[in-house]
C-alpha cells in the first residue's frame, strides 16, 4: 500500500480467486468427484449410468468417455478429468475408466502428501520417477504376439467386451472384429498400420445382436435412382465419381435468348445428346455401377436404367473415399478423361431393406482396404452399445497389431507394477520416496475397484493379490465371477500393453498439471458471461 494510504486495486471488485492450499484442495476435489463418479462402471460387472439430457434423450452406458462426454461439467479441473479420458480414447481406444480412475487415486494420495506438508513440486517429482518405473516395469512384463495368432486375438476382443452390457461375450462378434481389422490391416517400412476410420460401423435397429454381420466392402444408405435399374449386380465394375451427371451450367452470366419452338427442341435435343454422351462413355469404359458424390439428372438416369447400370447419387464424400479404398477404384473428376482401369471391383452389389429402409450394399471386393460392420439390435440403446463396445474391441485389436504386445488384465499388471515401485521407492532419496509409494497404493485402486463393483471384499483381494506377487505368481489377478485370485492369462483375461502404458502416462501428467496450480484466478471475461453461475462448482 502506498504511503497516502490508498489501496492499489490490481484486480476488479468482486473477482473470484483461491489461493494455495485452497485452490489445490478445490482442484482436487473437483477432479476426484469425476473419477468417483465413473469408478463403480469398472470391469466386468461394472455398473451402467443413465444419462438424460434436457430434451429427454438418454444414454446408457458403461463406457468411460462416453459418460464423461455427455456429462455437462463446468469445473475447469474437472474438465481436465475428460480430456484424460479424451485421450486415451484417441490413442488406444479403451481403458478410459482405468484412466480417469488412477488420475482421482493418485490425486487422492497426494492430498494425504499435502496434509503432511509435502511440497507439490516434491510430490510432482516422486510421481513422475514413479510413472517412468511404472511404465519400465510393464514393458519387460509384457509378451510378444504375433499378428499371425487368432487365437489370442479373439482372447483380447473377448476381454475387452465382456461386461458391455446385454452382449456379454458372442463368438460370432469376437470373429468378425478379427476378421474387420485384419482386412484393413496395411504392412507399411515392415510395421503394421491400422486405421481404424477405414472400418465403418453401421447401425440399424432390428433383429438381435446375434445378426451383426461383417461385410468385406461397404454399405451405403442410399438407394439405385430408379427403379428400372437392377436390383442385383453381382461381378460390379465400379465407377466412383465426385462430379454431377449434369449438364454443366455456364461458368460465366449468360443469357440463352429461344425465339421459336424449334430453338427450344434443338436446345433440349443438345442437353439430352451430352448426357447420352455421357452416359455412352460410362457404359464404353465397362462400368455396371455408378455411385455419384453430386447429382444425376433424371434424363441421365433413364439412359443409365436402359443400359441397366445401377447407380446411386449424392454419396457422402466419406462414403466415396470409403469405396474407393474397398473396391480399388479411382476416384473420377472428369467422365471425358474416363478409362477402364479407373473402375473398382466388387462381387456384389445390392439393394437390400433393412429396418425399412433401403441400403446398397457392397460385398466381395478382393482385397478391401476399407470394411463395413452392420451392428443389428433389438433396440436403438442396444445397436448403441454394441457399436461402443465395438469400437473399444478394434482399438485394443489396433493396438495389439501395431506394438505385438500384450498383458494379462484383472489387476494383475497394476499389483506387479505397484511391487516394484515400491522396490523403487526405497533408492529414493527424501520425500520423493513418499510420492513414489503412494504412487504404488494408487496404482492399486483397479484391482481393489475390480472387487468392489463385483460385490467382493476389496482388503481381502488385495492382501490376497500382494501376497500372490511376491511369490512370483506375475499374473495374478481378480477373477471377479468366483472372487478368487486366479492367473488371469490361463483364464483368458488379456489386454494390449498400450493400455496400460498409455493410462498410467496420462493419469499421472494431469494429477501433477492439477498438483502445481496454486492460484485460481477467474478471468474477466469469463466472469462477464457466466456471472450467474459460480465458477468453483461443479
């Protein structure tokens, strides 16, 4: 204050800011009500959550970033919860809830750590040695797979669908998810690459989810143009094309003057003449299939039924790339530059009702490099998570096929990860040590979080599990049907390594991010906007 004694106003009146101890305390908070929230969906008898938005949509889940999407969160830290989840989604495609639950665990530990009046920025270093190990240790537990073993493949699409829901565990499913990723598969400098965008999930309700059906190519919801045109077109030779079947109108303002009935006849007569131009030079090249991004002119179309083409028009752009990978076509820009070899192939081309509505289907194609699963259920909330569980099932599968590792599940990794730690923790110096040993009790929440949503008593597991470990037994885990403690890779249960990797990595970088804030400060535009509402709720 200066000397006249007037106060220095830095900051507006009636800002909103938390100091120190009290931001963290805040913080964590805020972020730990995240994690709890979506802990108990854990595992194979997780518990699902209903989410009901203000139209009166619902959602019901089990899957972590779903929930945390579709939940409206306010709290900035809290908001930092889903982005861990966001991002595990991106890279691996499952493990969100593991994720988001060691983040709420470690932050947890670390709030006893401030109580003790350890420094964040000590608490900080012990966590970040403590992931570096973490992720040491995993690595040489993990096994080499070979992309070539179906088996365990179906093993790793087994575990990751267990406990979604109504669709347990299907054979028929495990197979056809193998099946989609291998075909997309693409060898690149001797690594394999997966994009999992080139596997396009469909959705329609009706029939079980025993009809979801795997097909090598693509279906596309539209329908042929007209109704002379075949229905079925079995050995297709497939034009993919991203220009109109039209008429092009005139680059620049022209004026077109019809004095007599005969102009206005040669005119049409012309207009006609190019579209059976290009209608010839479609049939000439040996294409029996036309799919269209923009539109076909009715005249067009009646060339096109009488030459007993079938064609569809105003395809997504997503859809004609799509297509073009599956059936190996090339995507045309100009019909006049037209060549045989420009064409795609599939076996069969269709045009099937599903649901009541007519798709075209695209089957056969020789070597697809893009591949469609039609998910089938009784029910829209059913179709919905089938395809979710879907999705987590192929990136676990990309995952595996990418880094050929694997580890088993049911807690095993995180206890064998958390002895070692704690091994660790010992060469440290100071109070690092105490970080890196609540690091190894936090990584313990998913074994003990596996027991409580099966119903079983989490100390007992535990000290079980430890007990297990320190005789060697690496693999032991939860078996949360008989609640014994069982080696997790003899009873099937297996995950990729990048998982876990990728969970511990995330959860540990976002609970230092929250640990070394110290000041929340509300920014003035912020304020302005959302004057109403407080800004350190959730």
């Amino acid at each position: 204050m200066p000397e006249s004694g007037q106060p220095i106003f830095i900051l507006p009146e009636g800002y909103k800011r938390q100091i120190g101890r009290e931001a963290q305390r805040t913080n964590i908070m805020a972020a730990r009500i995240v994690a709890e929230t979506i802990r108990t969906t854990l595992g194979p008898k997780g518990m699902d959550k209903m989410l009901v938005d203000t139209l009166g949509d619902v959602v019901i889940t089990n899957d972590g970033v779903t929930i945390l999407k579709e939940m409206e969160i306010e709290h900035p830290a809290a908001k930092m919860m889903v982005e861990i989840a966001e991002t595990q989604e991106e890279e691996v495609g499952d493990g969100t809830t593991t994720a988001v639950v060691i983040a709420g665990e470690l932050l947890k530990k670390s709030e006893e750590l401030l109580d003790q009046d350890v420094h964040p920025t000590i608490i900080a270093h012990g966590f970040e040695l403590a992931a570096e190990k973490a992720t040491e240790v995993l690595d040489k537990l993990a096994i080499e797979v070979k992309p070539e073993d179906e088996e365990i493949l179906k093993k790793i699409v087994r575990t990751a669908m267990t406990g979604k829901g109504s669709i347990a565990v299907r054979e028929s499913l495990n197979k056809l998810i193998v099946q989609a990723v291998r075909e997309v598969a693409e060898e690149v400098d001797g690594k394999i690459v997966i994009d999992i965008d080139n596997i396009k999930i469909e959705k329609k309700t009706g029939g079980g989810v025993g009809d979801t059906e795997l097909i090598k190519g693509i279906t596309i919801d539209k329908e042929r143009v007209h109704p002379e045109m075949p229905r079925i077109v079995e050995n297709a030779k497939i034009l993919v094309l991203d220009t109109a079947i039209e008429v092009k109108d005139p680059e620049s303002d022209t004026q077109i003057r019809i004095n007599t009935p005969e102009q206005l006849r040669a005119f049409i007569e012309e207009e006609e003449r190019q579209l059976k131009e290009m209608v010839d030079k479609i049939k000439e090249v040996g294409a029996n299939v036309v799919f269209c991004q923009k539109g076909i002119d009715d005249i067009a179309q009646h060339f096109l039924a009488k030459a007993g083409i079938y064609a569809c028009r105003r395809v997504k752009q997503s859809d004609i790339e799509k297509l073009a990978k599956a059936t190996g076509a090339k995507i045309v820009s100009n019909i006049e530059d037209l060549k045989p070899e420009d064409l795609g192939y599939a076996g069969l081309v269709e045009e099937k009702k599903i649901a009541g509505e007519a798709m075209t289907f695209v089957r056969n194609c020789k070597n697809p490099k893009s591949v469609t699963i039609l998910v089938r259920g009784g029910t829209e909330h059913v179709v919905d998570e089938v395809e979710r569980a879907i999705q987590d099932a192929i990136g676990d599968l990309a995952a595996v096929l990418e880094t050929k590792k694997i580890v088993a599940g049911g807690g095993a990794p995180e206890i064998e990860a958390a002895k070692e730690i704690r091994k660790y923790a010992t060469t440290l110096s100071g109070r690092e040590q105490l970080a890196a040993l609540a690091f190894a009790e936090a990584l313990e929440a998913i074994p003990r979080t596996l027991a409580e949503n099966a119903g079983l008593d989490p100390i007992d597991i535990i000290v079980n599990l430890k007990a297990a470990h320190e005789e060697g037994k690496i693999w032991a885990g939860v078996d949360v049907e008989s609640g014994e403690i069982k080696d997790m890779f003899e009873m099937d249960v297996i995950e990729p390594l990048k998982i876990k990797t990728q969970a511990i990595k995330s959860a540990s970088e976002v609970a230092i991010m929250i640990l070394r804030i110290d000041d929340v400060i509300a920014a003035g535009k912020l304020s302005k906007e959302s004057s109403s509402k407080p800004e350190m709720e959730m």
